[in-house]
C-alpha cells in the first residue's frame, strides 16, 4: 500500500531487486545513501565463504588499525598537554622572578641581594636592567 504514496521509490526498489544479479556498478538513479548501502550488503552477501573469512579478516585489521591510532592521538594530547602544563608553569616561574627583579632593580638594591633572592646571574639581571631603561 505504501507503493501507492511512494511510486518513483517503489520503481526503484523494484529495479534494484529485478537487475541486482547483473548490476556491477549503482546505476545512476539509485545512486543515494539507501541504495549505497543496499549495493554494499548484496556485495557482501554474495561472497564465497572463503571471500567473507579475507573480508571480515581485512575489516577487523582496519578496525583495529584505526583504534590503534585513535588511541595513540589521545595518548599523544594528553601527553601533549601534560607538558604544555609544565612547561607553562615554568615560564610563569620565570616571569614571577623576573618581575620580582625588575621591583628590586627599581628600587635600587644591591646587585648582590638580586641574584641571591631572584637566582638570576649578572648577566641576566644586566638585561632586565636595560629593558627597564629601554621603556
């Protein structure tokens, strides 16, 4: 009763199931997802036993493949991400003590006391010194 509704579907259906034996390719009227799928079944159920054992075998070495590389991308992010942590943790370090230097360069203390406190060499209290002359 359905037909009755649908009669291009209907027509559709009843060519694939009248020409599918002969068909090797989808003909172009069928070419949507529903017959895609159809073509993709009737493949299948059409192999030799010893067909479907190299199909289903190829099948689970892509499955597995393809989890294998989902995995090691998760693994690799979250990796990714846990050195991201630590490393942003350190320049945050780096750029406390910086500015701690900068206060005491400001202030005028001893050079000596700026490298015990911050643990900066000369050198590089020498270079926070210049960039503050530099603003």
């Amino acid at each position: 009763m359905i037909w009755l509704f649908y009669p291009q579907l209907f027509n559709s259906v009843l060519t694939l199931l009248q020409n599918m034996p002969e068909l090797q390719d989808i003909p172009a009227e069928l070419a949507n997802e529903s017959f895609t799928k159809a073509f993709e079944i009737a493949r299948e159920a059409a192999l030799s036993p010893r067909e479907r054992l190299l199909y289903e075998a190829s099948l689970k070495s892509a499955r597995d493949a393809y989890a294998e590389l989902v995995s090691a991308r998760d693994k690799g992010l979250s990796e990714g991400r846990a050195e991201g942590r630590v490393e942003g943790r350190a320049e945050g370090r780096v750029e406390e003590r910086q500015e701690i230097a900068r206060s005491m360069l400001a202030r005028n203390l001893e050079l000596k006391l700026i490298m015990d406190l911050t643990g900066f060499t000369a050198e590089e209290i020498a270079r926070l010194s210049q960039r503050i002359s530099d603003k």
